[in-house]
C-alpha cells in the first residue's frame, strides 16, 4: 500500500499506524524489522533523503560553474575567445561504477556476476550477506553514488518489497538501469514488467556466462556512448573507453552538440566475412552505426542470422518491417523508426558478400 500514493498519504496521517510501525523496527525477526523500516522509508524518509541529495546536486553544479570560470580565466572582455586543451569527463564522477540489487534467493549468480565485474575493474556496490545491514539509507546512498543499478530479476526479486523499494528508487533517481534475468523462462510483470519494459534484458539463462556477461559490457558501453559531457580540467579512468582531447572556446559561447561517442571497439568484425560474425560482433556492429533501436531484435543472432534477416528484408521489405515493428513494440514497447530500418540494410548491404557465378549459355556451349 505504501507504493500508491493516496494510501501513503493516509497511513502516514495514522498516529496509531505509525507508532505501531515503529516498534516492529526493533523486532528479533529480520524479515519484520526489515519490512517495517521499507514501510518508514516510504512514508516518512524516502523524499527527506532526496531532498537533501538534489541539494546536494545543485550545490556541486554551484561549484563546478565556479571552477571551470576560474580554470578557464574567462575575462571580462567578451570579444576575447580562449582556446584550450581539455579532457572530456562525465557531468559527474560516482563512487560506484555500478550498484547491483538483488534477492538473497538468487545470490549464486549475482556473485559471480560481481566477482567479474571486479576482476575487469568496476567499482561495484553489492550488500554481501547483509553486510551493510540492509538499511534503507545505505542502499539509498549506494544508488546515488552509482553510475548503473543491475536489476536481478527473478520472481524472488518481484516478490520482495524491499526489492521493490531499490527498484523504483533507482528509476525515480534516473539512474542507468540494467536488467539482468536471473531464473530460466522468467519474464517479469507486474510493477516489475512496468519498470523493465523499455530496457533490454540480458538473459544470464539463455546462454553460457560469458556471453551474457559481453551483452552487460556491450549494454553499459553502450550507455556510456550516449551520455553527454563538459567540460573541466580532469582525468578519470573509465573502463575501455579512452580518454579523447577536444578543443574548446571560451564558455561565453554556446557549444555545438556532440554526436554520441563511439565505443572503443577493436571493430575485428569488418576485418572478417558477415558470416563468421559471432552474436558479439553484431551487437558491436549495431552500436558503432549507432543502431540501438536494431539490437534487441538482432539479439543471440551471429553473422548468419544476419544474413537471413537482410535476405528477408530483400524478398519483403514492408512486411519484414512491419514484423520487426511489432515485435520491437511487444519486447520494449518501443517503436523502430523507417529511417534506422533503412539505414541498417544500407550499412549491413556493405558486408553482403555478392556471388556471381560465371554460368556458360547452352549456346556458347554448342558454339
């Protein structure tokens, strides 16, 4: 009930309710005192901890204004441009690289999944056996302080308000949130299909570890290549994507957008033919052409099923989009624009091996 706001509003107006609430959170019962301090941080703490934090934000942003005006030496003559070397960051360094929630019941997987991550080098945050004591306060911090929120999704995970809580505070926060599925066939609905339904759901069931595990790195590179930049004096490792040098002028004068970044791919695909292509190299080749829209359609497809999409897309352009329209739509309840459909047979006509046979007429022959 705390989930649905008129509800909130009248329990946290119940004096009686409240107090009640209150002295559960001292119970010997973990899963009681666990489930009344989720309902006190729905009711009472939730928006007095993000308060503070977007206060928190707008005085960093104060800050950050004031140190590019110093650092750059802007004068006070506005025809003056300054032209200086930067290093492109992030609008903001996290503590965290990634922050993982999950139920206890799926734990097996989910650390093997953070073993992994901390062997490539990403800061993660991951309460170990209830190490951080679970507080509502620390998983709040835990998600503020964190560049992605891997969502463990299993029917465990739906199941649990306190799952539900990390959840919904991620989105709420707008956060970078991953799905990861976590038990075989599983297909969330409910408040979970809800806050999933426009991501792309890597499924650490339907293949071996490690390719699900490159489909995470390929999604949070992905999601790195969006994001856009400032500009500030500053250098910060930032796994596999290098630090690029870029000119600027002076503040005063409004920059131009910046395209996406293009991941640091070793792009080995366009070295070797379409058919070889592992499921890997088609989701590389996706993002570089800056085809999102076309990876969870082309997902588990090698360089094979590639072909017979585009052959596909040959014989029936206009149902073979319809059909992919469709079910884009039913997968992320997105729409796949004409235009990404028509670039993406334009780029992977460029690796479309033509073979003609030199077939000799009957003629010829009896010449």
């Amino acid at each position: 009930m705390t989930f649905n706001v008129r509800a909130a509003d009248i329990l946290r107006k119940d004096d009686i309710f409240m107090t009640r609430i209150r002295s559960l959170l001292k119970s010997d019962q973990e899963a009681v005192s666990k489930c009344a301090e989720g309902i006190i941080w729905k009711l009472e703490k939730e928006a007095e901890f993000m308060a503070k934090e977007q206060e928190k934000i707008v005085q960093q942003q104060q800050i950050l204004t004031e140190d590019i005006q110093t650092d750059t030496h802007v004068t006070l003559r506005r025809a003056s441009l300054l032209v200086q070397e930067i290093v492109e960051v992030e609008p903001a360094k996290n503590r965290y690289d990634i922050m993982m929630s999950y139920s206890h019941s799926d734990k097996e997987l989910c650390y093997k999944i953070h073993e992994r991550l901390l062997m490539d080098k990403f800061h993660v945050w991951i309460d170990l056996e209830n190490m951080f004591g679970s507080t509502m306060s620390a998983m709040a911090s835990a998600i503020e302080n964190s560049e992605f929120v891997l969502v463990c999704m299993s029917d465990f995970y739906k199941q649990s308000s306190y799952c539900q809580v990390e959840a919904e505070y991620a989105f709420k926060r707008q956060r970078n949130l991953i799905p990861l599925i976590m038990r075989e066939k599983y297909r969330p609905d409910g408040w979970l299909g809800i806050l999933s339904a426009s991501k792309m759901y890597i499924d650490f069931t339907k293949t071996d570890f490690d390719t699900a595990y490159d489909k995470l790195i390929i999604e949070i590179r992905r999601y790195r290549s969006q994001q856009p930049s400032i500009t500030k004096q500053s250098y910060i490792e930032h796994h596999d994507i290098p630090n690029e040098k870029t000119k600027i002028i002076s503040n005063e004068q409004e920059q131009t957008p910046r395209k996406p970044i293009i991941i640091n791919s070793t792009n080995a695909y366009s070295k070797i033919l379409l058919e070889r292509w592992t499921e890997q190299d088609v989701q590389e080749f996706l993002m570089n052409k800056n085809l999102s829209q076309m990876m969870p359609l082309c997902n588990d497809m090698d360089g094979c099923g590639l072909i017979e999409l585009y052959k596909m897309c040959e014989t029936n352009s206009d149902g073979t989009y319809r059909s992919l329209n469709t079910q884009l739509h039913e997968m992320n309840q997105k729409t796949l624009p004409i235009t990404v459909y028509s670039r993406f047979l334009s780029e992977l006509k460029k690796y479309i091996v033509v073979k003609t046979t030199q077939k000799k007429s009957f003629m010829c022959t009896i010449l």
